[in-house]
C-alpha cells in the first residue's frame, strides 16, 4: 500500500518507520525491571515518540498532496 512510498526526511518508507516503533515498543518492554532502565528508558521515549510524529504527519499529509 504505502510501502514504496519514500518517507521522512531519512528516506525511509513508511513500512520500515512503523517497524521501527514495533522494535522500539519491543525495546522499552525488554528493559522492564533492568537496572539501567530509567537511564535507557528516555532516550527510548524520545526516538518512540519522533516515529509516532512522522507516522502521524504522513497521515495529516498524504490525503492533501496534488496530483
């Protein structure tokens, strides 16, 4: 569907950013209860929460291209 589509301003398709927030989201569950898991934990956040940004401004953009 969207996945050939280049995507961010990384290149990357649509299809590899939301792999990306599945491997994060697999990151943030697999440091649950580690010992540096406060100090992991942010930095996780932030890279989650950009992918989130750029899935959701994707979606804002597409329908309002021209074609």
């Amino acid at each position: 569907m969207w996945g050939g589509d280049t995507f961010g301003m990384f290149g990357n398709t649509y299809d590899e950013t939301v792999d990306c927030l599945d491997m994060v989201d697999a990151c943030i569950d697999i440091i649950k209860d580690n010992k540096w898991e406060k100090a992991m934990e942010g930095h996780l956040h932030t890279v989650k929460y950009e992918l989130e940004r750029q899935i959701a401004n994707y979606y804002a953009t597409r329908d309002h291209k021209s074609t």
